[in-house]
C-alpha cells in the first residue's frame, strides 16, 4: 500500500489541483485562440 500520511495526501492533492489548473489554462488559450480568429473573420467580412 502507499504511504497515506497527511504530507503525502496533501502533496497528491496539491498535484492533482496544478494538473487540472493547467488542463484548464490550455483548454482557455484554446478557446481565446478560436474567438479571436472568430472576430477577425468577421470583421474582414465587414469590410
């Protein structure tokens, strides 16, 4: 079994959070990418 003292379970914890933090900094830079060439799409169709 692993070691479950409260050091490791907060170290985990801490891993697991900064994984997701940055899963979720990569799926926003991918949607300012998509919004950004959304807008600049439109706007040379407005020309």
């Amino acid at each position: 079994m692993g070691d479950r003292s409260p050091k490791s379970v907060q170290k985990q914890a801490a891993q697991k959070q900064s994984k997701t933090n940055s899963a979720n900094s990569k799926k926003q830079q991918v949607a300012n990418t998509q919004a950004a060439a959304r807008t600049k799409a439109a706007s040379s169709k407005k020309k």
